[in-house]
C-alpha cells in the first residue's frame, strides 16, 4: 500500500472519477463513526430517507453514501478521499469528536467550499465545540428523534442549498471580470458560459441554444462561478423550441440575479412566458419565495411560433431592481422586497423551453 493511499496530499493534487449509475444522479457522503450500530445506522438510514425526498423535489437521484458502505474494489482509503474531493454534498456527524470523523472533516475543509458540507450534532452531546469548526453552521438534533420536524426541514434546506452547482466539478478554468462583452454568434466567446454537462447545448448561426425541456434542474447558463451583487446586466435571447405538449404560458425564459440555486426561490428572477407575459419572482426568506408570481407587463404582438429577440437590460443596486424587456418596464424597490439576496450567480434559465442567447454583456454599478 502507498503511502498516498493513506495520506491524502499526493492523492487529491488531481480529481478522481466518483461512481455515478446515470447523469443525473447525485451523491451525499456521510461523515460518521460505526459505533454503536444501532445509532449510527438509524441516522444513516435517516440521510437516506432525507436524500431521496430531496431527490425527487430537484428531479434526480441523491444517494447517501458512508465508508463502510462504499462497494468499490481497491484501498478505502482512496475511495474516501475520493468521495470527499468529489461528493456534491457532505454531511459530517461530530458528536464526541470520533478521531477518524475529525480527520475526514479536516480532509474536506482543505479541498471543498463551506457550504458543501453540512455538520451535525447530538444535541446532548458532552464535549465541547472545538475551535476550529465552530464558525461553521451546526444542525442539531436529538437522538433517537432523527425524524423531528425541526431538524428534519433544517437539513433538506441545507441539502437543497448545498446541491446548488451538483454535479460538483473542481474549478478549473480562470473566472471573467466584468465589465464583460460576449458575442454569441462568435465560437471564441462562449467558453465563459458554463452549463450542466447533461444540458443541450449547441451553437447556432445566430448564438448558443441551450436548455432542458425536462429537468429544470439542467436548464440554465451562469457567467462563470462568480457571486455578483450591485451589476447591469444586458442580453438578447428568444425561445427556439417549447417542450411538446406544453401548456400556454407554462414556458418561460428569463435572467436570474443573484442566483443561489437553480430554482426561483433562491435568486431574483425577471422572465417571459411563452404567452408573453413579463413576470417577476418574490423571495420570502433564504429558502422560499411567493408561489404566486406577480406579473409586470405583456409583450404584444406574441407569439413563440415565431419567435422574437428578447432584450433584457437589468440593474441590480441597493435601492432597485429595475430596467425593461423589450420596452416593458421593470421598477421593483428593494425597500418593498420581503427578502433580497445579498449576492448571486447570474443565470439565464428556461422552462420547458429551449433558448437561443445572442449576446450578453455585464459591468459592475
């Protein structure tokens, strides 16, 4: 056995290939000791119940995983620096500081961002917090009530937070910095765009096609991977195909600031149906939003059949999100938000449509 295989620097200097069964299949590992059994068993099918109603609310298959579990031939040691370099969440139980869990957890301090890995905690637990982890957020729970409410709504928002870029891929490439100009209809401007790897996605004469008639979960392009806050942001984009059998108005196109999360509750999101109402989204905390979107204008004539460019040119700054789309007017103060978002992605976003983006350019207000 090499001593790589036990010590993790040499082995994490480059990514590892993590076993996935299908595209869109997700993978929580679960920090935790064995013993007592009982215990530790009950929580990890407790995860699993957890993952898999997280699964089915984002539209994939989120397995928890654990060490002892791991089905793979070869060193475990390697397997588990493996899952912690390339999970696309961590969940860590510290309760009594279990040596190998400590371990495991600094592992995926050093290699993996804060808000991939989530830590648990008995409640009850005797030892003190250790300095060290302190700053991070802590979920606790009660043992033998793994299954309460309270703690169990905490971490399926955590997971769903957490599971925001899955699947997880190491950065590797250099991050644009505004003011940004991109030309779609040129093969040398796209590569700052990146897009789930499961996505359509395709050059057209006219600029990117992109999107997912069914998994909204695949249906976006960010700039890059940085967090945006005060910006103005212009792009032209139009429908090039609704998903089949789509209802009016069920499909829609639009630009997301300040994205925390593929889904609208995370992020403040301007769009338009394929009826041609402007709509906007109303983010109540950092989990949920208004499930009735307010409507700001029409777009008329409209028809997606033939489809039109669609200019968005957007402000985002500490007294308003405002702008147009295609001359509809948009004016949302940020006193009258019940919740803004401090930061985000920028993200183009369809649903149950395809999209062509022209052009897209941002700087900085």
């Amino acid at each position: 056995m090499s001593s790589s295989s036990i010590w993790p620097y040499e082995y994490l200097k480059e990514p590892h290939d993590l076993p996935r069964k299908h595209s869109n299949h997700l993978v929580c590992f679960l920090i935790c000791p064995f013993k007592p059994q009982d215990q530790y068993d009950d929580l990890f099918d407790f995860i699993q119940d957890i993952c898999n109603h997280v699964g089915l609310s984002i539209g994939a298959e989120v397995e928890c995983v654990r060490a002892d579990k791991i089905a793979t031939p070869g060193v475990i040691h390697q397997d588990i620096w493996t899952y912690l370099q390339m999970a696309d969440v961590i969940i860590a139980d510290v309760t009594e500081q279990n040596g190998n869990v400590m371990l495991e957890l600094g592992v995926a301090a050093s290699c993996r961002d804060k808000e991939q890995v989530i830590i648990i905690r008995d409640k009850d637990d005797t030892q003190p917090v250790l300095f060290d982890i302190s700053p991070a957020r802590h979920l606790l729970y009660k043992r033998n009530l793994f299954g309460a409410l309270d703690f169990r709504t905490r971490l399926e928002h955590a997971l769903i937070h957490a599971l925001t870029p899955a699947p997880y891929t190491p950065p590797s490439f250099d991050e644009p910095v505004p003011p940004i100009k991109l030309d779609l209809t040129s093969r040398d401007d796209h590569q700052v765009l990146l897009s789930p790897s499961v996505a359509l996605r395709r050059q057209l004469s006219d600029g990117i096609e992109f999107g997912s008639w069914y998994v909204f979960r695949n249906s976006w392009l960010t700039v890059g991977q940085a967090s945006y806050r005060n910006i103005h942001i212009e792009a032209e984009l139009k429908f090039t195909e609704l998903a089949p059998n789509v209802s009016p108005g069920d499909a829609w196109i639009g630009i997301m600031l300040r994205s925390n999360h593929f889904f609208a509750d995370y992020g403040h999101l301007i769009y338009v149906r394929d009826d041609g109402k402007v709509m906007h989204t109303v983010p109540l905390n950092e989990y949920l939003k208004d499930t009735n979107d307010p409507p700001i204008g029409n777009l008329t004539p409209f028809t997606p059949s033939t489809p039109i460019w669609l200019s968005f040119d957007l402000r985002f700054d500490e007294v308003a999100l405002a702008g147009n789309v295609n001359g509809v007017s948009v004016n949302l103060p940020v006193a009258k938000m019940p919740y803004t978002y401090n930061a985000g992605l920028i993200r183009v976003q369809t649903f149950r449509a395809r999209a062509c983006l022209r052009r897209l350019s941002v700087e900085g207000v």
